[in-house]
C-alpha cells in the first residue's frame, strides 16, 4: 500500500478536498502509474456534481499520463519506467462486445473493490475505472498503452478521451470518407478533435456550430472550412447554405438538448447523426422519425470514439509526431493538484479548451 495525495470528492456539486488516501499495490492484471499528468473533462464535472448519480466519497479524473512504477505478476509486454497513457476503458477482450472489436463496451462488470481507502479506512469509489486526480492509480493493463519515450506526457494525456472520443466518432463512428460534408455541434476539446478528425479524413466541408464567435474562431485554427452561430436563427440554413447540401455525418459533442433536438436538421438524405456530448440523466430530446424514415437518416451513439486503444492510440500519438494532429494547442492551462478547484472553475466557464493537472 501507498499513501498518495489525491482530489476527493466527498459531497456533490462542492469543492474536491485534497487529501492523503491509500491506494494498493497493483494485483492480477494491475499496473501502479505515477502520473504525470491528468486533463479535466467535462465528464469529470458532471459526475462530480451528480448529474449522472453514483456513491461518494469518489475521485474522478480519466485522461491521464505517466510512467509505470509497478506491475503486478499477471501483466505483459509493461515494464516499470514505460510511459504510458491511461484511459477509462477497462476490456475483458473476450465477451461478445470485445471480441467483435468494440472494447468501449466491454459486457464483463469493471471489479467492485476500488483500491482506495481514506486516512480512516473508508473506501473510495475509483471513478470511471481511473481516478487520475491523484498522484498515482492502479488499473487494469487493457486500460493503458506504452508511449514513445520522447512523448510529452502533458499532451498525451489528452489522448486519453478528448482526443480519440473526437476523432474516433469521425474515423471509427461515422465513418466519414474524404469528399464527404460534415456538421460539428460543439466546439469544445471534443469538437475541436472531431474537427481535426474531419481534416485529417479528407472532408470536403466542415461546419463548425458553437455559441459564441472566440470558439468559432479557434475552430477555424483547427481546420473548419465554415462557421456558425448556434444562436442564429435556423443555424442550420446556414450550415447547408456553406455546404451546398446537407451533412453526410453531424457529430454533436455537448451534452445540450437543444442540439441533439435540431441535429437532425443539419442532414442529408441519408446522412446520420453521431451522439457524443451526454446530457444529464433524465433529459431528453424528441424527433419526427416518419421525417427520418422517409430519407434514411439516422442517429447513433459513439462512446470514446468507438475505439480500439492498442490501435488507435498509437496511430494518432504518430500524426501528432508527424505535425498532422495538433495536441499542444489543445492545452488551455497547466495547474498543480492544489488549485484544481480553479482549474474546474476555469473549465466551467466554458472558455477552456483542456485544462491540465500536472504532477511534480
């Protein structure tokens, strides 16, 4: 066992308390990281203000990086001092999910026992499989995949779920071929990679659609071809107007109702919406499906960009080296594990592209 400083969150919509919490040694197919680094998602918010339910006391925190500092006996092919990055997504690779190649939706229930207990003994929940507002975590193998030795751990945590739930919903979800026009509803970190997902496919047209014209802005930096004000009247209008038809694929990456209720409209025949951005439980959106019917559009959802880490992550890791996928812009803010209540006050004031808990 290890005594590690970590961000708890002990009451719904309250500060996260840094505290000393222990955490196991690694067990099975487990491997200790000492992180490097650790990017807030959005997720991490909504989980931490109760949006989706869950049990406290819980540390959050799924995009992150480091360097392997133990193995437990059952692990191969990882080595303590091998940087890698650590995602949320824990695969079996053998249910009926994992083995036709969609390990995000892994059907074998992640471990009850969290690693992680309080100064009093108490058990912690290990958020999303991770826990990365922490100094170090425990995980499962599947859930992590060794870097090049010259990564910049910083930006590779972004990897971790910003960047590949982007650019996978556009490469692996829609599926989207050079040529084709696509609409991305939320300029965010994740609307920005699905952006940079549809540059690097070969779109003919990318629309970006946000709230307000500084992120509009930083999308064009990302390869939009074409901007739009989600506030203007029948945004939409707009976007096919700039296409010249509708959107082959329109990924929504906020977790709005309104945007999923006009998503839809963004389409041509044919066409299918991509559902990224969660809403709160409960919500809810509503659709005219004899409209969808009559012109074969559809709506699917994507979860981490449907994609396959040990294939995917590395891919993406080598555009970033070639200068083909940009992850150093995506950093809006670096700040020590002390001050991540403002680094989460900074991120909700929605200006953030990805702010970043870095490690000593």
């Amino acid at each position: 066992m290890t005594t590690i400083k970590a961000a708890v969150c002990r009451t719904f919509g309250a500060d996260l308390v840094i505290e000393d919490v222990t955490l196991d040694a690694p067990k099975g197919r487990e491997i200790e990281v000492t992180l490097k680094a650790c990017a807030i998602c959005h997720s991490d918010i909504t989980y931490a203000d109760g949006g989706w339910g869950g049990t406290l006391p819980a540390i959050f925190g799924h995009e992150a990086a480091g360097h392997v500092s133990a193995v437990s006996e059952g692990v191969q092919g990882l080595s303590v001092g091998d940087p890698v990055v650590v995602t949320l997504i824990r695969a079996c690779g053998t249910c009926p999910s994992c083995a036709s190649g969609r390990p995000v939706i892994c059907e074998t229930p992640s471990r009850t026992r969290s690693p992680l207990t309080d100064a009093e003994g108490a058990p912690i929940v290990q958020a999303m499989n991770c826990a990365g507002f922490a100094e170090r975590v425990v995980v499962d193998q599947s859930q992590v995949v060794k870097l090049p030795p010259d990564m910049d751990l910083v930006a590779a945590s972004l990897v971790a779920c910003g960047v590949i739930t982007g650019v996978g919903a556009v490469v692996n979800a829609a599926k989207l071929r050079a040529g084709q026009d696509v609409v991305v509803i939320g300029a965010g970190g994740v609307g920005l990679n699905a952006i940079q997902g549809a540059r690097i496919a070969g779109a003919r047209r990318i629309v970006a659609v946000d709230m307000t014209e500084d992120k509009l802005a930083i999308a064009r930096d990302f390869g939009a071809t074409d901007t739009v004000l989600a506030s203007a009247d029948k945004p939409w209008r707009e976007a096919i107007n700039a296409m010249g038809r509708g959107a082959d694929a329109v990924i929504v990456t906020v977790g709005a109702i309104p945007a999923y209720d006009s998503a839809p409209r963004y389409l041509a025949p044919g066409g299918q919406v991509i559902m990224v951005g969660m809403p709160h439980t409960g919500a809810t959106s509503s659709y005219e499906p004899v409209m969808m019917a009559a012109v074969g559009t559809g709506m699917t959802g994507s979860k981490m960009g449907d994609v396959v880490i040990s294939r995917d992550i590395p891919w993406m890791v080598d555009m970033y080296a070639q200068g083909r996928l940009e992850l150093d812009g995506l950093i809006s803010g670096r700040w020590p594990l002390d001050r991540i209540n403002d680094a989460i006050a900074d991120t909700r004031s929605g200006s953030a592209k990805r702010n970043v808990i870095v490690f000593d």
